[in-house]
C-alpha cells in the first residue's frame, strides 16, 4: 500500500492518478472486507468455470456504472459551485446505513430463500445455484460501490472528483477510478477459473461440497453485514 501511495505523490497524469486512487481504494480495510464478500460469492459455484469470470466481469461492470453515473452528476453540480462536502455526507451516510442490512437479508435469502416465492434477482436460495443471469453479481458491484467507508469517500469526493472537474476529460476518470477498485475481485475470478483448468476430477469432487460451499457463502454476507453494522451503527 506504501508503494501505491508513493505511486500516487508522485503521479501527474489524471488517468493514471485516477486508477492509482481505485487501487488503493480496492486494498483498504473497509472496502476489502467488501471485494472479500464478492469474491465469496462469485466463487460460489466452482464447477462452473465460464460462470465464475463472467460473474466477475460483471461485479466490475455494476462498480463502473454506479462510480461513473454518480461522478458524472456530481462533476456537472461541482462544476456549478456547488459544495461536496454536503453531497459526500448525504451519499455516504445513507449508504453505509442501507450496506449492513442489505448484506444480511442477501446473506438470509441465500439460506433459507428457497423457501419463499420470492423474485430473487440473482441471489438464488438454498443448496442450489441459479444457471441463468448475473444480476446478483451486477447488482453487488452497484451496492459496493455506493458503499462509502471513510477512506473511500476520501479517495473519490475528496480527490478524484475535484481532479474530473478540473479536467477536460474528466467525465471518463471514475470510470478509470471504479475498473481499478474491481480489478482485485476480476483477478480473482479470472484464476478461479482458468488456473486449474485441466484438474477436471477438482471440479467432480466439488460438486459434493457446493451446498456447503453456498452456506458458507450466506454466512460470510450476514458475517460482512454485522462487520458494517458495528462500525456504523456503534
């Protein structure tokens, strides 16, 4: 993280700021505890190799779209000479009071939601994985992102939004800004699946392990989810 930082005193080009910014955004305490609870869940169904990566893909593409549409509206109203302190403590507060509960009701559905009829927006319930869709791993990325933890907010509010509306170009740095906070979870993803390709008698062997592999995924989102409630509601 001290290279990183370093990295980052010592960088003058904006997009290369902007990626140095989400990589240590990635590896803080906080928003590591989260890419953790991604990778638990992407990783979930080890038999299914392509299933993996796409899934991470898409936990990148879910951050990318919810850094960039809100840096978007927040460069435009910053360039009005509006406040950011103000913004940063509404999106920040309500997005730290909405992550704790959310994780633990995502964490309850994967455990006992297949016993209700309830849509289930890519977070399949009980034993069983969902084969069809990515919305839960798309709809995690969104919920991460908007997740700001004091560091974060510092990276993004504090330093990278200031710098996109002073560029020209700013409009593409969170974009820049969120591909590099969900590179960790997309590495991750990406040798899930293919650094063990040719171990096909692993992935025979899993299948007897994947309902506890489910639960044990469920247990790490209520576990994540009290981990957040703690710090913000205590």
């Amino acid at each position: 993280m001290e290279y990183l930082q370093n990295l980052l005193d010592g960088s003058t080009v904006p997009v290369v700021t902007a990626f140095l910014l989400g990589l240590l955004t990635a590896i803080s305490p906080c928003p590591l505890a989260a890419n953790i609870t991604a990778i638990g869940y992407i990783g979930r169904d080890i038999t299914d190799r392509s299933r993996i990566f796409r899934d991470g893909l898409l936990y990148a593409l879910g951050r990318i779209a919810a850094y960039t549409l809100l840096g978007a509206v927040l460069i435009a109203v910053l360039r009005e000479g509006a406040s950011m302190f103000a913004l940063q403590k509404a999106i920040s507060r309500y997005g730290e009071m909405l992550l704790a509960p959310a994780l633990i009701l995502i964490g309850l559905f994967m455990l006992f939601g297949h016993k209700l009829k309830l849509p289930q927006f890519g977070f399949s319930g009980g034993d069983r994985i969902e084969k069809r869709g990515g919305w839960g791993a798309l709809l995690l990325g969104v919920l991460f992102a908007m997740a700001f933890c004091p560091t974060s907010g510092v990276f993004y509010f504090g330093m990278l939004i200031p710098m996109s509306a002073a560029e020209t170009g700013g409009y593409l740095l969170p974009a820049v800004f969120a591909l590099a906070t969900a590179l960790p979870v997309v590495a991750v993803a990406w040798m899930l699946a293919y650094s063990v390709a040719g171990l096909g008698r692993f992935y025979s062997r899993m299948q007897a392990f994947q309902k506890w592999l489910n639960r044990l995924v469920a247990l790490l989102f209520i576990a994540v989810g009290i981990y957040y409630g703690v710090i913000y509601y205590l």
